[in-house]
C-alpha cells in the first residue's frame, strides 16, 4: 500500500494521531468533498432537484456495498446507523412466547437491551453461550444449546470492547445445520477486514460508515438474505419501502429496500458509496494484512511497558487493542494523549455489562489502528503511554 499516499489523502494525519478509528476513523478527502460538494449542490438547485442529479452515485451505492460484502445489490438497505440496521432486521422478526435467542458473552449493549426489550414485551429467553479458554464464543456451547425452541443467532463479529474477532462463519454452519436465522453484528469488522456473507451464512448483517470504512457519521447499511426478505415485517414502513396499492392495501417492496425510508440523508449516502469505493480501490486483502502488522506491533510494545496489561481476549485479533496501567486510570491516560493529540477511545462496563463485569474490569483504553497509521506512530503513542504512566 501506498502508505504516502493514503495520508496524502487523509488531511486529519497531519493534525492527530488517530488511534479512534474503532470509534469514527479520519475520512480520505474524497469522501468529505463528495458531501461538501452536494450540500452545495443542495444550495444551489435544491435538494430533491439535487438527489435527483445525483441519483446515479447513489444509485452506485447498492452495488458498491454488496461487491463489498459479496452479495447482490437487492439485498442491501440503506440505513442512518448500524444500531437501526440491527433493530429493523431484529424487529422484523417473528417470536412466540417461550421462543430462545442465543447470544455471545461480548455482545454490545444496544443489542442486548434490544434483546430484553423483546424478551420483555413477548416472553421470550435469552441464552447467553459460553466462552471458551481463548475468550470468543464456545462452538461447543452453542452447539450444545441449539434446542427446538431457538429462532436466532445474534453475535458481533468483533466486540467493541477489545480485539476478538469471534469465528462468524462458523457459527454460520451451526446455523445452517439447524435451520436458526443467524443476524450479525459486522459494526466494527467492515472495513477493516473481508467479509463475505455468503461465506459465513449469515441471514443479516449491520455494518457503519464512520468506523473502518472511514466514512460519515450517520451512516450504515443492512444486508438481507433473499430468501428471508419475504418473512420480514418492518417493524415501521413508509411510501418508499411499501407501496399504498388500495385504499386498505399496501405491498412492501420485494427488495432490502423494504427496510429503508423515503427520506434520507444524500450528501451522506454519497459520502458512504464514496468510502466504500476508496476501501474497495485499496483491496480489504491488503487493508486487513496492513492492520493486523500495525496492531501486533503496538501490542508487542505495549506488553513491554511495566504496568501495562493488555486485555485483548480471543484465537484472532484485529485493529482494536485494550489496555489498563496499574498507576493510571483510564480517563487519566486518555486525558493526557489529549494533551498530545493523540486520540483513543475509552470501553466501560455500560457498553459490554456480560463481558467487562464478568473480567472484573471498570474501564479499557482502546487504541484502534488503520491501514494509514504508521509505524512511527505505534512507537510515538507508546513512548507517550511510558510518559504517562511515569509521572507522578
């Protein structure tokens, strides 16, 4: 990878030492003119007149995402953030009571309150699957645990509190073998590595703009699996995912896009189908061979700090690298590479309560790298955690 380049490309490296890309990553240039240039083409013509003129960009954006994740454009909905694209395909779900869901030690917290939500309103159980000595959710277990009674598989691919990568697809195959619908959280895992659906055999995905795929906030996408769009009732439709056909009639579209509203934000959507293509340009091969090079380096040197302890838990790890110091809280550490300009992110109980509360741990720093990070920035960010923790 051009390295150069990509930072070229990349304004925010000459300002900051990003290490947030697992919270909103520094988009490329490209994507932030593609939304300046239509919010003025907003001003200038109007913003129907304005979609309009760009319908073939955001026409591009279903094909885009779909060469992304290996599916057809059909199957991919446009959707403002990943935390809705999870709930339209969740809520769209039927359950009777005493129907089970399984779910994973890691799960984030916007999942799992849907989840009692549901259980709450229905009588449904949630089963939460072991996990094993690495950390990442126990095949055995959930083998173990696939009763009659279950109707869904809901996992995150890579929790948002450390670098696990759970093993998605096979998780797919158990789902398979029993026939359960399989929805998976791909928030923090598109873009930074390949995904393809059709090989982990997921029913549902959720993915993000603003984390690795580096593009803007207020964006995400839903994949639906064909053959389960025709069982799914949104739990909300407009005039764009159904149409008003009789007076006491309507028909949903027969399309992912029956999980969409009419209005959108289309500087956005743009941005998005933008940030898609760059990272398809780059190859998600090459993306992901690049992260995992920086992210063993900056685990290898923080090991290597005393009083330092890193928390990453599972078989293979990605981008995401959590820490705690014996002297220094975390809000401590994260305060003072304020001071540097150097930017992580923090992971407390309320986002993972079954994970984070079980390891007796109060709070994580989250050191996330991306492909234009470099070298010389792992060894920067870890002189400067020596620094920190150093201090009286």
């Amino acid at each position: 990878m051009n390295i150069q380049q990509l930072r070229k490309d990349t304004p925010g490296c000459e300002h900051v030492l990003h290490f947030n890309n697992a919270g909103a990553a520094l988009p490329p240039q490209q994507v932030t003119s593609a939304i300046k240039n239509h919010l003025d083409l907003e001003s200038l013509q109007g913003g129907y007149e304005a979609a309009n003129m760009a319908s073939a960009t955001t026409d591009r954006f279903y094909q885009s995402a779909a060469t992304l994740i290996n599916c057809t454009p059909k199957e991919i909905a446009f959707i403002d953030n990943a935390t809705r694209a999870w709930d339209m395909a969740f809520y769209s779900l039927s359950f009777n009571k005493g129907d089970k869901i399984l779910t994973a030690h890691s799960e984030y917290a916007s999942n799992y309150l849907a989840l009692l939500h549901r259980a709450r309103q229905l009588g449904l159980t949630i089963e939460v699957v072991a996990n094993d000595a690495s950390g990442q959710i126990d095949l055995v277990d959930l083998t173990n645990k696939m009763t009659k009674e279950v109707k869904l598989i809901a996992i995150t691919h890579v929790p948002s509190q450390g670098g696990l990568v759970n093993p998605a697809q096979a998780v797919g195959e158990i789902a398979r073998q029993h026939g359960v619908t399989y929805l998976l959280d791909a928030t923090q895992s598109i873009g930074q590595m390949p995904v393809d659906v059709q090989a982990i055999g997921c029913d549902f995905l959720c993915a993000t703009g603003r984390k690795f795929l580096r593009g803007p906030r207020g964006t995400g996408f839903l994949y639906a699996r064909q053959s389960i769009i025709k069982d799914c009732n949104p739990p909300f439709i407009d005039l764009h995912s159904a149409t008003w056909v009789e007076d006491n009639s309507y028909v949903l579209q027969a399309s992912a896009q029956r999980f969409e509203t009419w209005e959108q934000n289309i500087a956005a959507k743009i941005g998005l189908t933008v940030a898609i293509e760059y990272a398809l340009t780059q190859g998600m091969t090459q993306i992901w061979a690049r992260i995992q090079k920086l992210a063993t380096s900056l685990r290898q040197q923080l090991a290597e700090i005393p009083g330092i302890t890193i928390r990453d838990l599972g078989q293979e790890q990605c981008g995401i690298v959590t820490f705690n110091a014996d002297n220094k809280s975390t809000a401590e550490i994260q305060q003072y590479l304020r001071t540097k300009h150097i930017n992580v992110s923090l992971s407390l109980p309320e986002y993972a309560r079954l994970d984070l509360v079980k390891r007796q741990i109060s709070s994580l720093v989250r050191a996330s790298v991306h492909y234009y990070n470099t070298e010389e920035e792992v060894e920067t960010f870890c002189q400067a955690i020596k620094t920190c923790i150093c201090e009286l």
